[in-house]
C-alpha cells in the first residue's frame, strides 16, 4: 500500500477512536449526572495553575534527562531527532495504563 494511504488511515482510526472515547466519557458523565452535582468543587486558580506549572517542568526535565542518556548511549551517526525523542518518550507514558504496564513502559523507550 502506498505509504500515503496508510498515513491516512492510521489518522482516521485515531481521531474515530478519540471521538469514540470522548463519546463514552459523555455518556457515562451523563448517566451520572445527578451524584456530579452533588459534588460540591471549588477551584483554586493560583494552586491549579501552579500545580500544572510544576507538572509540566517536571515533565519536561524528565524528557531531556532521557534525551540526554540516549545520547550519551547511541553513537552520533545514529542519532535521532530531538522531536522523536520526545514522541517515543511521552507514548511510552502511555503503556502504563496496559496490564503489566510498567514493563511495557520500560521496554518501549530501549
């Protein structure tokens, strides 16, 4: 198949999947309704905000230390670019939600 074709595809079956889970979400959100309303929430802005701050340096250091050790391992003619670094490295964050999800989550970033 042309390489076009099943760059298309690959698309199409990830937006529907997204769509499909959003939908799930939804209604099960939906069905709940009435015990989410009788949660009382507050929001605190400067603590979110903060939290998420921290969240993403943490995240991003994270990253860069990994980049750095892949680096320092792999020989400079077989480098690999920083933004697939980055992609392989937050898609193996991913695998942690799968049974056994800790091995997975090792053994996609060798």
């Amino acid at each position: 198949m042309d390489r076009k074709l099943l760059k298309a595809i690959s698309t199409l079956g990830q937006t529907l999947l997204g769509v499909a889970i959003l939908y799930a979400i939804a209604r099960y959100i939906v069905a709940q309704w009435t015990a989410v309303q009788e949660v009382e929430f507050a929001l605190h802005l400067p603590v979110f905000i903060t939290g998420l701050l921290t969240l993403v340096v943490f995240y991003f250091l994270y990253t860069l230390t990994w980049q750095r050790l892949i680096g320092w391992l792999a020989p400079p003619e077989g480098a690999i670019r920083k933004i697939s670094l980055h992609r392989i490295f937050f898609n193996s964050l991913l695998t942690r939600y799968l049974p056994a999800g800790k091995i997975w989550n090792i053994s996609s970033r060798i």
